[in-house]
C-alpha cells in the first residue's frame, strides 16, 4: 500500500510538472463572426487612391472607427501569446497598373472610435501586391506576440479590438475578398495561479 502511495504521489507530481507547461489555445475564426459579406468583399471603382476599413462599424467603409471587438473568450488577461492569419483575394478588374495593400490593427476595447490613429493600437502586419489588368493574387498577412510583448496589454478580459485598413491604388478598378481571418489565443493554464 505504501509502494502505491508513493507510485501515485510520483505519478501526480509527474502530470504536475507536465501541465505547467501546457498552453491552452483558442483559434477564433472571425470571419463566421462578422457575417456580412458586403464588408468582407466587394468591387470598388479607383479615381487614384482610396482607402477601405472592414470590418465596418461606422457604415460607411471609406472612414476609419473601431473595427470588431472580439469579445466573451475564456482567460483573455496574462496572455501567453496572440497570433492572426489573414489572406484577402485581389484581382485587378480595370485596364491600369494596381497596387493593392493590407495593414492589420490590433487596439483596446476601450478604443472604439478609431482604431487607425495609433492610439491605444498598433498595426501588426502588412503586405502590398502589384497587379496588371486582369491579374489576380492574394495578400497574406501573418503575426505572432509572444509573452513579454508590450502589444500584449491591448488584451485585456474586456476583449480587444481589430481591423484591416485596405489601400488602393491606380486608375481602375479592383474586387476583393477575405478568405481567411484568424486570431489564435494562447493562454499557460498555470500563469494564472498566484504564486505560493
């Protein structure tokens, strides 16, 4: 009996020691989210440049707000880490020369006016394509904070807030779509308990 006890004490101690170093992951697909295919695509006309904010909090896509605040997740204070994945489709439906960019904001979800000022966000990743008339391509955005990251202190167990700032740019026309928007959440279960 006592073997045993010390077995299962040894085997406790041995999934203890395990478990402090499990990290819990939440992947949040925002595209199911936010509905609304009229902010997720759409084919706009481009008298030089023009900028395009989506998701749309303010009705009126060409003016920047406070994009979407993601919100109700489990364990969002002390994070381990945060990433995001994002891919817009493009083609180049005009007859000129198309630049097309992608800049992804994280903010506060205290920060609900303008989360493209740099105040209280930040801009995480951006790419630009070049695209003749009739081309198509993606522009495929990637970031990860790690623990210790200041950006980390946007996330708060209020949520936090995100946007994409679109920019085109040429005398065409262009139509685009998000086919993927992803936040992944990581959170180290025992980060959480109080020291001894």
């Amino acid at each position: 009996m006592k073997k045993l006890s010390i077995l299962l004490a040894l085997a406790v101690a041995a999934l203890t020691a395990c478990s402090a170093h499990t990290i819990v992951a939440a992947d949040v697909d925002l595209l199911s989210l936010i509905g609304g295919s009229n902010e997720l695509s759409g084919d706009v006309t481009i008298p030089g440049s023009i900028q395009i904010y989506v998701p749309d909090a303010d009705g009126n896509l060409a003016t920047p707000d406070g994009g979407f605040l993601v919100d109700n997740l489990p364990v969002l204070e002390d994070l381990y880490g945060f990433g995001v994945d994002l891919v817009v489709a493009v083609k180049n439906t005009g007859t000129d020369q198309l630049t097309f960019s992608a800049d992804f904001r994280l903010s506060s979800a205290d920060d609900s006016a303008n989360i493209y000022d740099g105040v209280e966000d930040v801009s995480l990743a951006s790419s630009s394509v070049s695209l003749g008339p009739g081309e198509s391509s993606t522009v495929e955005l990637s970031a990860n904070l790690e623990k210790g990251d200041p950006n980390l202190a946007l996330i708060s167990n209020q949520g936090f807030r995100v946007g994409i700032a679109l920019t085109a740019s040429g005398t065409t026309s262009v139509h685009y779509e998000l086919t993927n928007f992803k936040v992944f959440i990581k959170q180290r279960p025992f980060d959480l308990l109080p020291p001894p």
